[in-house]
C-alpha cells in the first residue's frame, strides 16, 4: 500500500492557530504519514526560535470562551490580549497540552518537512537566522508538487 499523505497550509501566526498545525502534523507523522507544512505570511511567525511573542487576540475570537460573558467591544480595550494570552496559557497547562514549542520539535523528529514561503520571507523581510534549524526555504511550486499527490490537503 502507498504511504498516506497530509498536506498543511499554515497562514495564521497566533498562540493559538499555531497549535492545529503542529497537532495534526505530529499525529499524522506517528500515524505513518509523510507530512509537509508550508508556512506562509503570518504562519511564518510559528518558525521562529523564539515563540514568546505569539499572542491570542479575543478580537479576533468572538467564540473565545472567556470565565465572563463580555461584549465584542470590550476586547479592544488596553490589555484584553495579554489577558486572553495569559488566561489560554494557563487553561493549556493546566490541562497538560504540550507547548507549541515541543509540539514543533515533535514535528521535526517525526520528520515533518516544514516549508517557509520564499515570498513571504522576502515580501516581509525576515531574516531567516531568526527561524528554526531543519526548514527550508521554498515556493509554493516546491509544496504544490506534495500537495496534488496527498491524500488530504488543509489550509489553516
């Protein structure tokens, strides 16, 4: 039987979309897929070294569940993100789910190849010294080839 393949598209830089990427990528790898994640404009955020920057905007989650009901105007005031960040951060750990940051390097030992948009990169310019060892650098020709071959493709 061929081997199964899953093919993400990552767009999102927050704490909290960058778990979906990293959960599936990491469950399908142990499941015996082969797995590509193309990281592309705000996604890049989740290859850098340093993930403490990421943040959780409530604005942007009217679903949020937050410990009061609160109306949509009240996430603009001052404070409200670092508050959302603190309050996912702690839920997270309380409940025992692995950090992005170890469930990104369960990504690399299950040899997830992990594609940054060469585009994105220079439209933005990052400087690559600031990503993650064990990604490369790519257009989405390089991840178009994966994807039209993989047994599931989601965007992110």
């Amino acid at each position: 039987m061929d081997e199964k393949k899953l093919a993400i598209i990552a767009t999102k830089g927050t704490l909290d979309w960058g778990y979906p990427p990293f959960i599936l990528a990491s469950t399908a790898a142990a499941l015996g897929y082969s797995v590509e994640i193309f990281f592309t404009f705000y996604g890049l955020q989740l290859l850098k070294k340093n993930l403490s920057h990421l943040r959780v905007s409530p604005l942007g989650n009217p679903a949020m569940p937050m410990p009061v009901p609160m109306p949509t105007l009240m996430m603009v005031l001052p404070g409200m993100e670092g508050l959302a960040t603190s309050m996912m951060k702690s839920k997270m750990k309380a409940k025992g789910v692995a950090s992005l940051d170890e469930l990104r390097e369960l990504c690399l030992e299950a040899e997830v190849r992990m594609i940054a948009c060469q585009m994105t990169v220079d439209l933005f310019e990052f400087d690559t010294a600031d990503f993650i060892g064990g990604i490369e650098l790519g257009g989405a020709a390089a991840f178009f080839e994966f994807a039209g071959e993989s047994d599931i493709t989601l965007f992110i």
